[in-house]
C-alpha cells in the first residue's frame, strides 16, 4: 500500500504530532507499506529523507515555533503525486493540511483518511485567550464535526476521545468508524483502499 500523509507539522518541530507521524511512518514501513509526508519547511535544519517532501511555509503570527505552509506551493505537488500511484491520503492536522489534503485526494480519486490528534475544545484557549472559552468550545466543536465527517475514515488516540466526537455529531463512515491507533494495521482493510484485484494487508 502506498500511503501520502500530509502535516501542518513537523520535526524539528517537536510535538505529540510530530512523533505520532513518526511512529505511523516507522510501523506501516515495517509492514512493507510506503509512506510519503508533505510537511511545512522550517527554518532550522533537519536530517530529511527522501520520502519527506517539505514544502514552503510561512510564520505564523502567535505562534512562532509553528508555520504555515502556502497551499500554492502544496498544489504544485500534485503532477508529481499522480505519479506516487496512492492508495490513501492520512491527513494528520485540521489547518492547510486538512483542506489542500481533501483536494489532493480526491484529485487523485483515493479515500481521505484523518487522524484526530488534539481536543481542540480545550486547546483553542490558549491562542485566543480573548474568547469565552464557551465561544471557543462551541466553534471547536462545530469545526471538528464538520471536518471529521468529510473524511472517509478517522483515527483517533483514545477510545474517550472517539465518545466525545461522537457527541459533536461526527457520524460513523460507510466502511470504517473510529478506530484506536493501537489497531492501525489494520486500516486498509477498513477503508477498503485496496485497487481492484489488489490484496489488502
């Protein structure tokens, strides 16, 4: 199987994201998957490898450690990822990852795949401060809902956190619902990404 993720993060950012990523691209590899990431290039180097495609990014205001990538320079990609022949597209954050990663897959006619990392109703707080939090909370639930229920499968950390998801109204999805990543192996066959007379590991 050959999988495209796509991040709003990124080492050398050093975050739950990022080693996240890490441990997917490690385990899927040892499974005899290929894994390529499109990621934000920061200003600080990092030893890349060949299947890591940075892409230009800019500062984000409030957040310096963090960048933005320019969805331009993301849709520059796609001749050269008609070519990668995927199976799926993970999208791992909800920022420009989540809506160029959604034209990328379906440009590319392949199931979108979305890992929901961080509970943004209480993480929202901390970079707008100057929102009621009951503000805050109302939008982040909102945001995920209708972002999660775009995907055609979602992978989430915790089974509590499938439950709270749940009860934003995030439906469960035609061939796969939420799934605990302990059980991540299994995900092509629950999306059923396989090509047609193609066996799914």
């Amino acid at each position: 199987m050959n999988v495209l993720m796509i991040s709003d993060v990124y080492f050398p950012r050093v975050n739950g994201v990022s080693t996240s990523i890490q441990t997917f691209r490690r385990e899927l590899a040892a499974l005899g998957h290929e894994v390529d990431l499109i990621a934000p290039a920061y200003p600080a180097r990092y030893a890349e490898d060949s299947h890591t495609l940075r892409v230009a990014s800019r500062f984000v205001p409030l957040d310096p450690e963090d960048r933005m990538m320019k969805v331009r320079e993301v849709r520059a990609l796609l001749p050269r990822l008609r070519e990668g022949r995927y199976d799926l597209v993970h999208i791992q954050t909800p920022f420009v990852a989540h809506y160029v990663g959604i034209e990328i897959a379906d440009a590319l006619g392949v199931p979108r795949v979305e890992t929901y990392h961080t509970f943004f109703e209480e993480y929202l707080f901390h970079y707008v401060p100057v929102l009621p939090r009951g503000v805050l909370r109302g939008l982040s639930r909102h945001f995920s809902r209708k972002q999660c229920n775009r995907m055609n499968a979602l992978i989430v950390p915790s089974s509590p956190m499938r439950d709270k998801l749940a009860q934003y109204g995030v439906q469960e999805r035609p061939r796969a619902a939420c799934a605990s990543w302990r059980r991540r192996q299994g995900l092509c066959r629950r999306v059923g990404c396989g090509r047609p007379g193609q066996a799914t590991r």
